[in-house]
C-alpha cells in the first residue's frame, strides 16, 4: 500500500489525546507501547532471516521445565555476561552514512496489540549516521541550557548510570574505530575533539549526560525495587519531542503506562511487560519502532504543542492545519538490554525525522486500528495532511503500484 495512502487512512482513525506527555514517554521509554502489526506480517517474518520475537508470555526455560525464581525482588546478583566484541562498521563515515530507513508499518485490516519486539544484533546495538554532528550539537546546547530538566541520575542509580557509561566507551571505539578511540581514562571523539574521563570521582558531569554526548539516542535506564515494580532513576532524554523526563522520573513503569492513556495497556500489555521486565536476560537484547506525525521541524522540542516551561502540554495549542511543508514524520528506534552488573534495564531511544513531502514518495506503508492511532493528534493536521495524502497515493498508483505485492518489496521495519 502507498505511504501516501497508508497515512491517510492511519490519520482518518485518528483523535486528540488527553495526555500527550504521559503517552510519548510511555513511546520513548516503555517497550510496551502498542506496535501496528498484522498477523499477516507475523507469518511472513518467521519465514525470513530475521532474528523471531521472543514470546513474551512463556518462560524462558525448555519445553517443560517451570522457571525457577530464587531471588527477591529488587536483589540483582550480578552476571558473568559479558557483550561479544562488536564488529567494525565497515566503510562508515559521519559525513556520508545515510540514516536507514525505518518504516514501522504493515498494511492489513486486521491487527492486535503486540509487545513489538525482535531480537537485537549485538553488532547493532547503537546506530550512527551522517546527522550525528546535528544531533550532537543539539544534546551539547540542551545540556548546557536545560541542565537537570531533561538528565539526571538518582543517587541509587549511580552504580548503573556508571555502568553504561563504561559500556558505551569499549562498544563505540570497536563499531565506530573511525570516530572513536578508547582511552586508559575514557574514550576520545576523534571527529568533535573531545575527551572524557570516566574514572576520576566525582565524576566531572552526570553519567547520564556524558552517556547521551556520545550517541545520537536519547537513554534510560529502569531500576526494579524491592516491591516488584521497575522505576525511570537515570535518563538523558534531551531530544523527545513531546515529553520531559522531569515528568515522570522516579515513577513506576506501570503507572508510566496508565498516567499516559496507552491503548489496551491493562487488558493486554500489562502482564506481558511486567513478565518480560523480570526475565529479561543481559544476553538477549530485543529491539522495536513506533511513529509520529509532527507539525513542525523542531528535533529537541516540538514547539507546536506549546513551551516546554508550560505547567502543561497537549494537542489542544498546537497550530492547526499548518501548511503541509511543515509536516514531519517522526519515528524511533529503541532497542533494550539488561546491565549483568546492575540489572539495570536499558533504553535507547534513536529519533529519525523527515518532511512528510519525502516521505509520501516512498510505496508500501500500512494502515493503524482505530484505538491504536488516538494519540496522533490528528485534528491539528488532517484537513491539509489528508488532502494531500491522497493525492500522491493517486499518483503512485497511477504510476502502477501493485499493492498485492507489498511482501514481495519490503519487510517490516524496512
């Protein structure tokens, strides 16, 4: 199916949220939000290469041995684990590597509420591209300006925040050797001439900050306590968009996912995360996307919806039916790992952003259930957005797109 015309039926089902802030953090930090998949996808990716999704309802263990649980909650003996050495990106360069394209659709009129979730490559684990000297410059100005508002660690974190800190200074100089060289004391950004120290105490800024200066992704890191509960006590969340890290730090991952409205959340995501969360493995990272539609081209902060100051945010400021040049397709790709010396769960959150007017060029995209789409936004874009749509739609299949053969040309997420 056309992008074109996969957007303009996703958008059709669309209506404003009540909550834009609890339901992007939900997006950005929880594996949990719902993915738009059909079951016609589910046949054909377990044909494919592609590493299967794990399922996240069933124990681990071999056909017919019960998991056994023998730690407390909240107690993490520490795993042995330790990441295979990444491979070099061969011929990568800041300057020429071109984002991939992620395009986290299917088309089909029948759907249901997934965890979304593949298995993860470690080689693959963080993604550079030639729009790291962009992003880069926005993390250094957020930091400087916006300071603790959008990082912070809380001080039962710390071992964690450390921790990952560490492990992005040995993965990034092994995958990017161009970019990145590993120090006695750190790493070196060959390309930004910079140099950290990570060994000195105290250290010289928040981990969290430091972490998020090394990468075009936004992290997190989920602690469990001793009631069972997973809590957001570290993050770097300096480009989201729609949502501020200084609203919901410190808070569980249930009430993360209730306080944003996220669809079907307690009927059919609940007990999957919580399940998922407690059996994650330090070696069995796992990977998902999601998209947005936004109404201006702001990467940081999407200013359509309001000041970032505001006491609240929503939908209801944005500017309605801005022209259609000012619309941009967001997507994220967010990958999550279990720390072995913490247990500290990870996220990454990389944000690809592009015009909507490149976008609609591309063919075969699918079509989003009605509860799923609610929290687009749509009232704020559809009159120019829709029109437009389906006009290239049109276009494309005039030019003789065969929709029937959309498995045969793309494979979600691609």
């Amino acid at each position: 199916m056309a992008v074109a015309k996969f957007l303009h039926e996703t958008l059709l089902s669309v209506s404003p949220t009540k909550d834009p802030v609890g339901i992007f953090l939900a997006v950005n930090l929880v594996v949990c939000l719902t993915v738009l998949v059909s079951r016609k996808w589910i046949a054909h990716f377990s044909k494919s290469t592609r590493p299967g999704s794990p399922d996240l309802e069933k124990p681990t263990a071999s056909p017919g041995v019960r998991e056994k649980v023998t730690r407390k909650f909240g107690e993490w003996t520490p795993s042995t684990f330790k990441r295979p050495t990444a491979m070099p990106y061969s011929d990568w360069d800041v300057h020429n590597t071109k984002p991939i394209p992620y395009r986290p659709f299917r088309y089909g009129p029948k759907y249901f509420i997934t965890l979304g979730l593949r298995s993860l490559k470690w080689d693959e684990w963080i993604e550079l591209d030639n729009h790291y000297l962009k992003y880069h410059a926005d993390k250094k100005a957020r930091i400087e300006q916006r300071g603790e508002k959008c990082f912070g660690t809380a001080p039962e974190a710390m071992d964690g925040a450390i921790e990952l800190l560490e492990e992005l200074c040995t993965y990034l100089p092994e995958r990017y050797p161009s970019m990145f060289e590993k120090t006695p004391t750190g790493i070196t950004n060959k390309v930004t001439n910079e140099t950290f120290n990570i060994t000195q105490r105290p250290l010289p800024e928040d981990p969290m900050a430091t972490a998020a200066r090394l990468v075009q992704d936004d992290l997190a890191l989920m602690f469990e306590r001793p009631d069972g509960e997973y809590y957001l006590l570290a993050g770097a969340i300096l480009l989201a968009g729609f949502w501020r890290l200084s609203d919901k730090f410190g808070m569980r991952l249930s009430e993360i996912h209730t306080s944003g409205d996220v669809p079907q959340y307690r009927e059919k995501l609940e007990k999957g995360m919580m399940n998922f969360f407690r059996r994650l493995k330090p070696e069995e990272p796992v990977l998902r996307n999601n998209y947005f539609i936004q109404v201006d081209d702001s990467l940081p902060w999407s200013h359509s919806i309001g000041s970032e100051d505001a006491e609240t945010v929503s939908w209801n400021t944005a500017l309605k039916n801005k022209a259609i040049e000012h619309h941009f397709f967001r997507s994220e790709r967010q990958s999550l790992r279990r720390l072995p010396k913490s247990g500290a769960v990870v996220f990454t959150i990389r944000t690809y952003f592009e015009p909507i007017t490149e976008i609609v060029k591309e063919p075969y995209v699918p079509v989003g259930g009605d509860d799923v789409s609610r929290y687009k936004g749509k009232q704020k874009y559809e009159e120019v957005l829709l029109e437009y749509l389906d006009q290239k739609h049109e276009e494309q299949v005039a030019n003789g797109l065969e929709v029937e053969k959309e498995d045969e040309t793309r494979a979600y997420p691609l």
